[in-house]
C-alpha cells in the first residue's frame, strides 16, 4: 500500500496508517480500501482514490518490508 497523498492529508478511519508497514487488504467497500495490519486492534478504512494497493509479489515472499532479515534472502 501506498499512498498517492501526503500522510498528514490522508483521511481515514481506525489506527494510524504505517506506508512501510504490510496490510491485508480486504478490498473496496464503498469507496474505502478496508485494510489489516498484523499489530492492529481494527481495520483501517482509507478512501481508495488516495492509496495505491501494491498485490505481493508472491505466495512466498516475505511480508516484513523494512526488516533487513528478509531483505538480506
């Protein structure tokens, strides 16, 4: 996930959204992306207009972005 506006302009519901953290994405209802985070206690709906949704490059690839273990395989 990343998005198109600056964070402090970002409008959304739920907890603060990290860019460099991974997120579930559950899809677009309505006009919101509806998001997971691993550390998150609820979803985070964004307006889908202001993020883009980047698909894992695969099945197998780690999840941890920033973590230089996985970045290091």
């Amino acid at each position: 996930m990343k998005p198109i506006v600056e964070l402090d302009r970002l409008p959304g519901e739920g907890p603060p959204l990290n860019p460099h953290t991974p997120y579930l994405s559950f899809g677009i209802s309505g006009d919101d992306a509806v998001l997971w985070g691993r550390s998150a206690e609820s979803p985070v709906k964004i307006p889908a207009s202001q993020i883009w949704l980047k698909p894992a490059e695969s099945g197998t690839a780690p999840c941890a972005v920033g973590d230089t273990k996985s970045e290091k395989r």
